[in-house]
C-alpha cells in the first residue's frame, strides 16, 4: 500500500472531476426546473406563450425562424407538451445521480458518466455532418451565422470527458482494498 503523502495528495485532488460532476448537477437542476416549466405550460395556448417570450426578450415574431416556430406550435398537442416534460425530468434526475455520484467518486458514477457521455457522440457527430457542411455558407434566415459551432463545442467536451474519465479511472476511483 503507497503510503508516501505526495503520492496519496495528488491521487486525492481531481479538480477535473469535480468540475465535470458540478457540470452535470447544475444541467440536472436546469433540467428539472424546464421540465416543471414546460409540464406547466401542457393544456395552454403555446402560439400566445411564445409569442409572449418573444416580446419579453425583445425578438422580432415576425422574423421567418420564429414565425414558423410559432406556426409549428399549433400542431403540439398536451400530451406532447407532457412527454417532452416527463423526458427532461428523467435525463435531469440521471444527471444529479450521476453527477452526485461523480462528486462522492463512486465507481459506478464513472462508468454511468462515460456512457452518457459517449452516447451522444455519434449523433452530435451523424448531426455535424447533416444537411449543411461546417464551412458552407448558410441561408440567411438562420439564427446563428454559424449554427454547427455549438454542437461542434458540445462534441469536443464530450470527447474530452470520456477520454479523461477512461484514461484516469483508476486514480480517481481508487478504493481500499
């Protein structure tokens, strides 16, 4: 058993994971609180709410992107609204698990993280390639001048934290024998 105090010190910091674990309890709670949102908005007037936010925020409605957001919202019905709301409280609830679990380093957390993690990078992948090519010029109509840049960023981190969690799965998990 390694008893040497610089060895035991520098097993013992992760701030990596800790930042990893507090970015998956705060999507969790963010989860949680736009689920409860959006479960309360099921039976309401979507076109009216968005178009409220609209004004809130100070967005042209009439803008193509938001007029048809708008037009697409009559076809939602409340069980919809309820599912979407009902599948944002499940992914929410398994990030604070996972998350919680990343923090008190228990070694089922790393594999659950790992999973999640890399579950996403073949779509986030199969979505960068869909469509439009990074580098192409985009309609003007789009949001953002370059949309495939945050999903882009988001598969970046993802890679990167199931290559860190693989790579110092031992050291960070290390239990007493």
């Amino acid at each position: 058993m390694d008893t040497d105090p610089k060895t035991k010190a520098a097993t013992n910091r992760a701030p990596t994971l800790y930042f990893i674990a507090i970015c998956k309890l705060a999507k969790g709670i963010t989860l949680l609180v736009i689920a409860a949102s959006i479960y309360w908005l099921a039976g309401k007037d979507l076109q009216e709410y968005f178009d409220r936010f609209l004004e809130w925020v100070r967005i042209d409605p009439e803008h193509s992107f938001f007029r048809n957001i708008g037009e697409s919202l009559a076809d939602v019905s409340p069980g919809d609204v309820r599912g979407t709301g009902l599948a944002l409280f499940l992914y929410g609830i398994f990030l604070l698990v996972g998350g919680t679990g990343l923090a008190l380093r228990a070694k089922w957390a790393i594999w659950l993280t790992i999973g999640e993690s890399a579950f996403f990078i073949p779509i986030e992948i199969f979505e960068l390639t869909r469509h439009s090519r990074l580098g192409e010029p985009q309609p003007a109509e789009h949001l953002f001048a370059h949309p495939k840049v945050g999903l882009l960023i988001v598969l970046a981190l993802n890679i990167i934290i199931v290559w860190y969690l693989f790579k110092n799965r031992e050291r960070l998990f290390r239990h007493p024998h």
